[in-house]
C-alpha cells in the first residue's frame, strides 16, 4: 500500500492532471506525469470497466501496479503527479512484465532522480 501522502485521490488533481499533464503511452498503459507545488509525489491508478468487466480483475491489476509504484517510489524526484491509467493489454502481463514496463515508462518519462 502506497503511504497516504503519496496517493493521487482528490476529484481535482486527477482530472487536473488529465487535462494539462504529459502523457506516455504503451500499448497496456498510459502514464500521465506533471510538477506540482509540492515537496511529495502524488500517484493516482485507473483501471476502467474498458479494461475489464469484474472488480477483482481490476482490482488485482490496481494492486500490482499499487506495489510495483510502492518498490519504485524512493527512486522517484519529488514534487510530480503521476496517474498510471491501465488499457485491456494490461490484463496479458504478469507482474514481473508489469515492473518492467512501469520502469521503462518512469526511465523514459525522466522521472528518476539523478544518480
């Protein structure tokens, strides 16, 4: 579970993030990526009906990417909003595939810190 101040979760920064955010895609997700005012980073997750049907599929790949952000979350700079939004590809991978691909993204998306 990602510690409290970390999570994305107000209507406002989401839909805020959505409209003026940099976007990355891959074919099983997109990540939505912006600096914001603060001395913490924020990450949100959507897993959509679009993505499947039932909750506990979505819900297991909301979990995966909720622990692979948790293990990344130390590397990353501070003071962004990132909103990792899930496609029906999504649902192919296993967690190690999902890592990697989360990775790649954040690598891409300079979202590490230097070093």
């Amino acid at each position: 579970m990602l510690p409290k101040e970390n999570r994305l979760h107000t209507d406002k920064e989401i839909k805020d993030l959505v409209k003026t955010g940099q976007t990355f895609f891959l074919p099983e997700m997109a990540i939505k990526y912006k600096a914001n005012k603060e001395e913490i980073t924020k990450i949100g997750f959507i897993v959509s009906t679009k993505v499947d049907k039932k909750a506990v599929v979505r819900n297991k790949v909301a979990r995966h990417f909720r622990e692979v952000t948790r293990e990344l979350l130390p590397q990353l700079k501070t003071g962004y909003s990132v909103l990792i939004i899930a496609k029906k590809r999504v649902l192919e991978l296993d967690f190690t595939t999902i890592k990697k691909q989360i990775n790649f993204a954040f690598e891409k998306s300079r979202l590490y810190n230097k070093g």
